[in-house]
C-alpha cells in the first residue's frame, strides 16, 4: 500500500498468458523484485506449492525472469531521487520477504529511517507525474 499511495501504481499487477496463469505471473513478478525463494522449508510447507515450482524450486511456466529491485524501479520508472529511493527501498525491502517469519513486526517497522527523513517536494514525483 506504501507504494500505492506513493507512486499512484500497483507494486504488482499480473497477467495472465498464453502459457502461464496470473498466479504464475504474480510469482514471477515477485520474484524480479525480491529476488529467488531464499526459504525452501517455509516454501515446501505451503499448500499447492509443486503447483508453481519445480523441486529445484524454479517457476515451472515461467523460464526467465529479469531482476530489477525495488530502489532500481522507484529510480528509474518513478525517478525518485537516490537517497529517498534507497531509504524507501529499504523500508519495503525489509516488508518483502518470501517468509512471513522473516518479516518485521509494524512496531519495529515505525522506527525505520524513512520515517525520519526531511520532506522535500521538489522531487519528480511531487510534481504529479
């Protein structure tokens, strides 16, 4: 929702294809932004996961996806300047684990950096782009 309300676009909208389902797409998608599955146990622990991925835990409809993380999209779709990229980066970054274990708490969440940051409405967002 922070993204939502920050840049106007969903921070995910997948579609489906001619080979793969929009569950397959969304996976994918994840995937580019958060990078590979980094738990397999809490991954195997999941109904229907074989339904989405090989035992060598790849996509099994969609063969390639192409990195591209959070501070790279926010810097270069939304031209968010470095340092308000990276703080804002971080701060999702931290949200978007694969493992809801390895997520922290809304608590620990509140004292992240980001919140602290100055405002300054001269970026290219600010100005309704």
């Amino acid at each position: 929702m922070t993204f939502e309300l920050i840049t106007g676009d969903y921070l995910f909208d997948p579609k489906k294809g001619k080979t793969y389902r929009k569950n397959d797409d969304h996976l994918a998608q994840m995937t580019e932004l958060i990078g590979d599955i980094d738990n397999v146990r809490w991954l195997k622990s999941c109904e229907n996961w074989e339904d989405f991925y090989t035992p060598s835990i790849k996509l099994k409809r969609i063969k390639e996806t192409k990195d591209w993380p959070v501070f790279k999209v926010l810097t270069e779709k939304y031209r968010l300047k470095h340092l308000e990229a990276q703080l804002l980066a971080d701060f999702l970054g931290k949200m978007l684990r694969w493992s809801p274990s390895d997520r922290p708490s809304a608590r620990e969440m509140l004292k992240h950096p980001w919140f602290k940051m100055p405002v300054d409405y001269h970026s290219y967002m600010s100005k309704g782009f």
